[in-house]
C-alpha cells in the first residue's frame, strides 16, 4: 500500500523537519525500500497505488515483475479492503500487506510473517505507535478493516484490529515490533539505528534551505 509521493501530501509531519519538496522525494525512497525488500523474498508482488490522476501516482517506481492494483475507496479501511480482495482474486494468498512506513522492515520480517500464516489466519506487525506496519491474511479477512474510520492513523489500530479479529474467531500471532517513520522524533531514533537503510537516512538528515 503506498500514497504517491506528492510535494505536500505526503509526511506532513516531517515538513518542518525536511520540507515538502524533501518528504516527498523521502515517501518515494521508501516506496522503493519496501518493493526491493517485499519482491526480494520470491513472492509475487503486488503495487496499490493511488489513482490514475498524475504522473507521480507511485508506479514507476515499481520494479519489473511487480503487478500493479489501483486504490479504491474513501479510507484507509476501505482502501484496505479493496487491494486484499483484489489480490486473492488475482490468485494471491496467504497474502502478507505492508506499508511503506517502517524503514527498518526486512525480508525476513516478510518470509515471517508469510510462514506464521500456515498455522495462523492472522498475522500482525506492531509499529511502536499503536498501529501495525503489516498485516497478513490466511483468506480475505476484510472485515478486520471496518472500523471507525476516525481510527487510523491514532494509537488504537492495532487494538481494535486484535479486537475484530478476536470477535470472528480468528487465530492471531504479532510480529516483531518495528518503528514507524512520521514524526520528527521518529526520525532522530531512526537515524540512530544502525538497521535504516543509507538511502533513508541520508535524506532524513536536515539540511539548510530546505
């Protein structure tokens, strides 16, 4: 799942860190981070990118081999929904969903999360924020997206996600917890973490006249 990486739509928090221009070019890094990293595991990839509506929506950034699928709905849940039934109709399953928010997420982090699914109907990636990085899926479980849109983006997901799984009976394992990249904080502990990726930390260090 990944938001184009427009100047002033994407990281806002990290503008008066970086700036629009710079956060934009970071929200593409990380896009690219999480394609190499998900497509290097052997696994059929999938791009959900935003609509057709610019040159800049995300796909170009998309290695060879990667299908494509367009975002569709009002909100994350809904948008959720729609690439997870369009990738188990396509043939996808168990299918692993991640987001481009973790910097530190690796392959193994993936093939983990791929293997917990052979014995789990669920697997979640807890981001230190409340949220989850990554969610895996034995079957198109979409109902675990249809909460309070109000919700994401807060500290509650991964509770209500833990909550609606439980509800419809589902067996569920948590992955390892890994930071999520948003705030200016979140990026001072990134930088600090020998596990970030050069490319990711050479553009979340300021710079003058940004």
């Amino acid at each position: 799942m990944a938001k184009a990486p427009r100047p002033g739509t994407v990281k806002t928090r990290l503008h008066p860190l970086l700036g629009p221009q710079r956060c934009a070019a970071l929200q593409a890094e990380l896009i690219r981070h999480t394609l190499e990293t998900a497509s290097g595991c052997g696994l059929r990839t999938y791009l959900a990118h935003t609509p057709y509506d610019g040159p800049d929506d995300g796909r170009h950034l998309a290695p060879a081999g990667v299908r494509l699928l367009v975002q569709r709905g009002a909100d994350l849940g809904q948008r959720l929904a729609a690439a997870v039934t369009d990738a188990f109709a396509d043939g996808a399953g168990p299918l692993v969903v991640v987001g481009t928010d973790a910097p530190t997420l690796t392959g193994d982090h993936v093939a983990s999360a791929h293997a917990t699914l052979e014995s789990r109907d669920v697997v979640l990636g807890p981001a230190l924020d409340g949220g989850y990085y990554l969610i895996g899926l034995r079957a198109p479980h979409t109902g675990l997206f249809a909460f309070d849109p109000a919700l994401w983006s807060t500290d509650k997901v991964l509770a209500a996600t833990l909550a609606l799984a439980d509800d419809a009976g589902l067996r569920t394992e948590l992955g390892t917890p890994l930071r999520d990249l948003d705030t200016p904080e979140d990026a001072a502990a990134l930088l600090a973490d020998p596990a970030l990726p050069p490319g990711i930390a050479a553009l979340l260090k300021p710079t003058e006249n940004v």
